[in-house]
C-alpha cells in the first residue's frame, strides 16, 4: 500500500497517498489524504471486501466516508488522563523494543542477511525473473508449472511501504522459485524462473 514515508502503518486499509489527483476523496487535488486533526477511525472488512474496495478506490469510485466534526482539546485531556496508566505502559514497552531494535543494528555485521536468501544466477535452471528494487517479498501469485503471459505479476515485492510489482518477462511457464514470502530480497536477485524455450 502507498502511503507517505516515515508513517508505520498497522494492519491493511486502503492507500492514503493518492496517484489520481481527480480522486473525490483528496482535497485540492492534494495526493494525501489525511489533514491535521483529522480523526480516523477504522473497522474490520473480511479480504475479498478489501480487495474489492481497493479496486474500486484506485478506480475513482469508491470514496472515504467523510464527516465534519470538532477535536475538543478537553475530552482528548481527559481521554489520556482515564487512560494514563495503560498508555504510560505502552511507552515503557515501545521504548524497550526500540533499544533493543537498536542495539541489534549496532551489533550487525551483516551475518543477519540469510546466505541462502541471495541465489546466483548460476543456481538458476532457467530464465531468472529478478527483483527490479531491494525489499522484502509480500506475495507469491504464481506456482512452479504454472503458464504466465509476458507482462504478468508473479510476484510482490514490498519496499518504501510500497508494493512493486514484479512481471514475467515473456509467455512461459515457471520452471521454479527461489524465495518465500517475508524473505529479503535484492534488486537483481532471481525470484523465479522461466523454462527455457525448447
């Protein structure tokens, strides 16, 4: 999902950082479209409904629901006030995870980069379809044996909080995989393979 860097985004909702200026739901034709003090609410839709309002919201026709309200700095006091305690445990935990996060930056030496995460080409039997940007893999969207068209997302690759996809070069059939989803990848690292012509 695109969305504007430095935002950790939790769970899976539709984009906030908008590539059709026309969208309805982006004011001013401004490509974000969260503005200070908005209040955002969330709620749960089964994947298919998720699919199919993606879809529909890169398509132009679905919209965010909107509404007018107020932020009222004293309720939002009074909210942290009645949740002290909860969230000054929160902070504690937060903070803890990001030392420790820290720490193993500082100690990595590269040794946390899998040796089997990066293939050579000469371990490939077949035509290499390669990573185009260095991430992470998001999804599989083929199998081996299965025949892909030329143009044809086989895999995703997530990077920069985007997802990037990765296309079969030609008609083919995938000979075989060289990674898993969650894994690490390089640009340039084979993902899959094509059969070779016979």
């Amino acid at each position: 999902m695109d969305s504007p860097g430095g935002y950790q985004l939790v769970g899976r909702t539709l984009p906030i950082w908008n590539r059709r200026p026309s969208h309805p739901s982006f004011v001013n034709g401004k490509p974000w479209l969260l503005r200070f003090f908005d209040q955002v609410q969330f709620y749960p839709v089964t994947e298919t409904e998720l699919t199919r309002m993606r879809s529909a919201f890169a398509a132009g026709t679905l919209t965010v629901k909107a509404e007018p309200t107020v932020f009222r700095l004293a309720e939002h006091e009074a909210f942290l006030a009645a949740n002290h305690t909860e969230i000054t445990e929160f902070q504690v935990r937060q903070a803890v995870a990001y030392q420790q996060e820290i720490s193993l930056w500082q100690e990595d030496d590269g040794s946390l980069i899998s040796r089997e995460s990066v293939v050579s080409e000469v371990d490939i039997k077949g035509e290499p379809i390669a990573a185009t940007i260095s991430g992470n893999v998001w999804k599989l969207l083929v199998e081996p044996g299965e025949a892909v068209q030329a143009g044809q997302v086989v895999v995703i690759v997530e990077a920069m909080k985007m997802e990037f996809a990765i296309e079969a070069p030609r008609d083919g059939v995938i000979a075989h995989c060289t990674c898993t989803p969650g894994q690490l990848v390089q640009m340039g690292q084979p993902l899959m393979a094509l059969e070779l012509p016979s």
